[in-house]
C-alpha cells in the first residue's frame, strides 16, 4: 500500500488542502485515525533491512504522514544514495527525489538547500524536456517564491557568501521569458510584475552583479512609485539594499540618497523604532563624515 500510494504529494500538500476543503471535520477526523495507527506501522517497517530501498521508501513515506519531515528527510536522502549507487546524478529517474527533498527543504525554510535539490532535479529533467514541461515550470516557481523569501539583505551584503547552488543562467533565462510575458501583456499567473523584478534583482544580487541587480532593483521601486505602492517597509528595505550595494560601489553620494530615502520610508512604517532608524542615520553620517568612524 505505502509503495502505491501517492502519499509524497498528498502529505507535502496537505496544508493547501487543508486549508481549502469544505469537508475540515471529515479531514480531522481521517488525519487523527490514521496517526493512531503509523506508530506502530513505522516500528514494524523501522525493524527491516534499512538498506532496502523499498524500505527506505516506506519508511520516507510514513514520517510524510506522521508530518516528521527531519526523519522524511534522513530515508529519501539515504534512498537517494542507494539509487546513486548506479546511477548518474542526472538520470531522469532521480528528478522526483530530487524535488520531493527539495520541497521539504523549503517547507522547513531552509532555503539554501532547497535550491540545490530543485536544480539537481532540473539537470535532469533538462537532458529531456524543456521549459515548457509542467514539471520544469513547477520547479522555477518554487525557485521564484525562494528569491521572494530569502534575506538577501542580510545573506549577500552584510555577510556576503559565494554560493554555487544553483545554473545562474537558466534561472535568470526563465524569469526574463516571463517578464518579456509580462511586458507583451501575457500575464504569469505565477509572478506578478513586482515579484518578477524583486526575483531578478534578488538573483543577480546572490551572483555579486551588482549592476544588474541595481537595474532590476530601479525598476522594481519605479513600479512601485508608479502605483503609488503605500507598503513602505518594503520600499525602505529596497533602498537600503541599493544604498549599500552604492556603497559598496563607492558611490557614496548615490549611497547617501538611498539610506536617507529608506530612512523616510522607515520612519513612515515604525516610528517608534528607534533601532532601526539610529542604524541608518549612523550610516550617513559615516558618509558624511568618514573620518570620524
């Protein structure tokens, strides 16, 4: 039953579903009756030979159910290593895995490791298919919703890590084709125009390009002035984004501008936040006057 059931997708989806279903009463009820029993399944199964692939198939998907994704995780990653045993990285049978782990890792934030797993899957869904495959598209969207979620402020400007996790290029391909969508008005229903800006900037930030992140960063804060966007917090993390790459740049009085606009902005969300607004302020006067600091 376990090896026939789609069990992966039902679990790892189970809160979307959740969510929506008009039945919530019925879907309680069947989730507590089937946790009182996967207990004592998981024990069984756990006594077997955990060299078995079968097993380990079994056991990832009991802990899906019993929703330990850490535990889900430790058998599809030694399933993973099973079937490496003889097979290439890329081979099309392994791009399920890839994305099942991948998607764990990014229902548990860990956003980093998550790219690594869907690129893997892509590598080798490339070899077959191209971006029109639905399976493809799936993969980029959740790679979208990572470079809306991760702090790059944080992460590539304060303490800046190479990482080589992901193809650069083709993800900077898929998102331009949608924003070319976008342009010729074919709308994504995936990414709105702001989201697919902030993705491309984000991306090219992870890279260290610093120029075309600036490029992508203009355009999406022009956006937003155009629409006369009142989500200020988000304006003045922008700013500050581009004030410090500026900065880094050496460009110090397009940096200055950019801090004194996120400050603005800042002010206007959290005025008691004197933290945040003291940070600032002190990065200005150390452009102002540098030798001070």
């Amino acid at each position: 039953i376990y090896l026939k059931k789609s069990s992966f997708k039902q679990n790892l989806e189970f809160d979307e579903d959740f969510s929506t279903s008009e039945n919530r009463s019925e879907l309680i009820e069947k989730k507590h009756f089937q946790q009182r029993h996967l207990d004592q399944v998981y024990n069984y199964f756990q006594d077997k030979s955990s060299s078995k692939k079968k097993i380990l198939q079994i056991l990832a998907k009991i802990c899906l159910e019993k929703e330990n994704l850490h535990q889900a995780l430790f058998y599809l990653q030694k399933l993973l290593n099973e079937k490496l045993r003889n097979r290439l990285p890329n081979d099309l049978s392994l791009a399920n895995l890839y994305y099942l782990i991948g998607k764990i890792y990014f229902k548990e934030a860990s956003y980093n490791k998550s790219l690594i797993y869907f690129n893997l899957s892509l590598d080798c869904l490339f070899i077959h298919k191209s971006f029109k495959n639905s399976s493809i598209q799936k993969i980029f969207q959740f790679i979208g919703q990572i470079f809306l979620k991760k702090d790059f402020f944080y992460q590539f400007l304060i303490n800046p890590k190479q990482t080589n996790s992901f193809d650069f290029h083709r993800t900077i391909s898929y998102f331009s084709k949608l924003l070319n969508k976008q342009i010729q008005q074919k709308f994504s229903k995936e990414f709105s125009y702001e989201e697919i800006y902030q993705i491309l900037a984000n991306v090219y930030l992870q890279e260290q390009q610093f120029n075309k992140a600036l490029f992508y960063y203009h355009q999406l804060i022009n956006y937003k002035y155009r629409k006369n966007s009142n989500d200020y917090f988000q304006l003045g993390q922008i700013n500050e984004i581009m004030a410090e790459i500026y900065f880094k740049q050496k460009n110090l009085n397009r940096a200055q501008q950019f801090y004194l606009n996120a400050l603005n902005f800042y002010r206007r969300t959290y005025p008691e936040n004197l933290h945040l607004t003291k940070s600032l302020q002190d990065q200005i006067r150390r452009l102002i006057i540098p030798s001070i600091y």
